[in-house]
C-alpha cells in the first residue's frame, strides 16, 4: 500500500493488479483508495469499456512492479503460463518487468526458484534483492519484502539509468587468490571484492550481459551474473582465458598473486624449526595474457600502489597492452582493500589522466563504465 501511496504522491497513474490470493490480505478497495483508479482481479470481469482489460492495461503500463513477487508468480512467468490477469498482462506487455521477491528464505533459497529468477534475469526482467531479517513465519533469513522507500528508489533509478551496455558482454575478475602451501595454509592478499562486485552491479544495471570470475569472498553475489569461482591464481588465469572470447568488454579487478608455491605439502607441514622456506614461482600475469589476445576488445586494468602511483601505473598500461588502468594508493584513507569507499586515477591510453575524489565504490564503478562506452563507441 505505502508503494502505491508514495507514487501517487510522486504524480503516477498507479493501476493494481491483484491476484486472488493477495484479495485475502488486502481489500481491493483499499487499493481503489489510494490509487484513485479501478482494481483488477479476475479475468473474466464484467468490462467497463470495450476494451479487453489484460490487453489495455499492458499497453498502458510503462512499468511494472510485482511486489511482493511470491515464488508461484515468478515461476508462473519463467515457464510461460498465463492463467490470471497479472500473468497475462506482464505477458502481453513490452514494459520493463520488475519483481520484488518476498518469501520464506527456504523458498527464495529453492534451487528451481534461483533457476527461474536467473532465466527471467537472462530475459531482460529486473529483480530486487530482499532483505535478510525475520519473517512472519517466526524464521529468519533471506526473503523480506525491501522497504517501500527502497522499491520507489529502485523504480526512480531504472527509469533514469542509463541502459547503454544493452548488448554488450563484459567479463570481470574480482577478489583475491588462494596459493595453497599445505592443506590447511595459504598465502593471500587482503582484497575483499567489493570493487569487482560493485562493478559488476553497475554494468548489470546498465544492461550489460556479466561474466564475474570471482575469488574467495563474504559478499552478496550481484544478481543476474553468470559467477564462476576459483581459488587460486592458475585457476583464475584458466578461467578467464577460456571465457574472455565470448566477450567484448574485459575488466581485470581481482587481486591476483604474483606468486604460487613450487611444490605444495599433501599434508600440514609441522613446526619444527626457528625458520622455513618456501620456495614460489610466477604466476601467469592475467592481463599482459589478454592484452597479446585482445583484438578490438576493451581491456581496463587495476593497479594498487603504495608509491610512484602514476609512473607504475603507466608502465603497467604500456608493458600489457591495456586501454585503461584504474589505479588507487591504497595507504590513503579511504582507498584500501576493504572500505566501502575509493580514491582513484584513470590512466587512460589515450594520455589522459582523470583523478576522482573520494567515493563510494560504487560510484567509482559507473565512473569506470562511462569512460569504457565511451572508448568502445570510439572503436
């Protein structure tokens, strides 16, 4: 109710469509109420004009929401069926779709549920992340309603966002790497992810078709990614070139190691002695990799420095055949791995140079995807 309100109060031609069930926990006039126009529930009501309801209102709509989105109206669409009139009007409709998931967390959780979420994702259908907390059903997890702020906010954008990566795959790598030395043992980096992730949300939201080679993290996975995980370096490099040829975009943010052990333990190496050496080998540098490969495809590096930021930053553009760096010192305040927040410079092949100020990563990541369409409208 408090979405349809907050619209009405934002001057939208608000429509509700009800589903039988949903009549069972709101009044429909309650609906008519606030949103000053007829109620739809079945499909065979007595029509007030000549018109052929489904049809009228899906011509009508420029967007719709199903919220809240129960597994049976998402499962119900990602099969085809349309057996009631809001199946049948997001069917015969041409506006953007989104659903608002809100359900038991077993449900949501539901492997045929995710299956059905992805594919209508795959469809070009849009999706809400519900909240994690407790439930009505006295149970807590991952399956409420987002706050109605929240939706509205979500509607806002989708109409303002840019959707100029419609057709276009982009391959991203984020997080760090794993390089086993024992079975219990690893060496790693203090990368969380977070910038790859934010990246991969972004380009989502801008249409854009997203492969993430992902590294061992603790974030939520950016919905509608086609996420493949690894652990370790060689396991990202194999990764990434048997993927990057399906795609026109690559974005290289993962924190690989440089180095892997020469020979790993198969059993917990024991304490005892003052010192231990390991001996490590090179691994495969990821991005020089594409760049002898990349052909006309945009290639973006991360490069994060504790000194000479520029200067290294340079020579990694040049030395890998790369079209931009994004390059952050990770000393300063607010740039490190785990912040929420970054401080970067574009080194852009062209010459340029672009410094941003202080931002949310996500911010940054649009920052990143605008400099990109730009240089693939350029090619």
């Amino acid at each position: 109710m408090e979405v349809v309100s907050k619209l009405r109060k934002l001057h939208v031609d608000v429509h509700v469509v009800m589903t039988d069930n949903a009549t069972e926990f709101i009044n429909p006039l309650t609906f008519r109420s606030i949103s000053n126009n007829p109620v739809t529930v079945g499909m065979f009501e007595n029509p007030q004009n000549w018109d052929i309801r489904h049809i009228s209102l899906a011509q009508k709509a420029d967007f719709i929401v199903v919220a809240p989105a129960t597994a049976n109206i998402i499962g119900k669409v990602a099969a085809g069926i349309a057996d009631d009139m809001l199946s049948t009007t997001i069917m015969a409709s041409n506006a953007p779709v989104l659903f608002v998931p809100a359900m038991n967390f077993k449900m949501y959780e539901n492997k045929i549920v995710q299956q059905n979420v992805s594919k209508l994702i795959s469809l070009g259908y849009l999706f809400m992340e519900p909240l994690s907390g407790l439930m009505a059903c006295g149970t807590t997890g991952k399956g409420r309603l987002p706050e109605p702020s929240d939706i509205i906010d979500y509607i806002i954008n989708t109409f303002d966002k840019k959707q100029d990566f419609t057709g276009l795959k982009v391959l991203i790598t984020a997080g760090p790497t794993k390089e086993a030395i024992d079975p219990v043992r690893y060496i790693s980096n203090h990368s969380s992810g977070k910038m790859g992730y934010a990246i991969a949300s972004a380009a989502l939201k801008r249409g854009a078709e997203v492969k993430l080679i992902s590294g061992p993290v603790n974030i939520e996975k950016p919905c509608g990614a086609i996420i493949s995980n690894v652990n370790s370096g060689m396991e990202m490099y194999e990764e990434v070139m048997r993927q990057y040829k399906d795609c026109d975009i690559l974005i290289m943010v993962a924190a690989v190691a440089d180095y892997r052990c020469l020979s790993v333990s198969d059993k917990k190496i024991k304490k005892s002695q003052d010192n231990l050496t390991i001996s490590l080998t090179k691994n495969p540098d990821i991005a020089a990799e594409l760049g002898k490969v990349k052909e006309d495809r945009i290639l973006v590096g991360f490069s994060a420095e504790t000194d000479d930021l520029e200067k290294n930053a340079m020579e990694k553009l040049k030395s890998k055949n790369m079209d931009m760096i994004v390059a952050n010192d990770i000393s300063k305040e607010g740039a490190g791995f785990c912040s929420d927040t970054n401080i970067v410079k574009f080194i852009i092949k062209n010459g340029q140079i672009k410094s941003l100020p202080i931002m949310l990563k996500s911010q940054v990541a649009d920052n990143i995807l605008d400099e990109v369409i730009m240089m693939k409208k350029i090619i």
